[in-house]
C-alpha cells in the first residue's frame, strides 16, 4: 500500500490520472473493509458486523494514497 503511496506522489500525473487513481483507492479501501466484515462475522456466526469501529479508523490500509492524491505539485518547478 505504501508504494500505491509513491505512485500517487508522482508529480508527472495529471489531474485527470489522479482522480483515476482516487477513485480507484476509495473503492479498494471500502473492499478491503467489507471483505473483513464479512470474513468476521462468518467468523463470529453472529449477524453483527463483527468489525468495530475502532477497527475501520486504525486501519491504514489505502489512506496515505488517497490523501497522497489530493497533493498538487503547482507551487513546486520541477526541472526538465
């Protein structure tokens, strides 16, 4: 996830490639959080969601690169 991070930084995107990427982020991020939903409460045998809410705002997993993609490179020349 970290390097998904990197890519998003990368000052050569364009506005439209960076939303691609954002968009795409936001739905792997809510994938990962519904499939261990579901992994817990199969777990549980219960019908409560079986993950806390504690549990969603600890994990990290696509937060960094989607924030990543919110940065802009305009205020930074960039040789070349």
């Amino acid at each position: 996830v970290t390097l998904w991070r990197l890519g998003a930084l990368n000052p050569k995107l364009s506005p439209s490639q960076r939303q691609d990427m954002l968009i795409k982020f936001r739905e792997w991020h809510i994938s990962t959080i519904e499939k261990v939903r579901k992994a817990r409460s199969n777990n549980n045998g219960t019908s409560s969601s079986g993950v806390k809410k504690g549990d969603v705002e600890i994990f990290p997993g696509f937060k960094p690169a989607i924030e990543a993609c919110s940065l802009t490179w305009e205020d930074y020349t960039i040789p070349g």
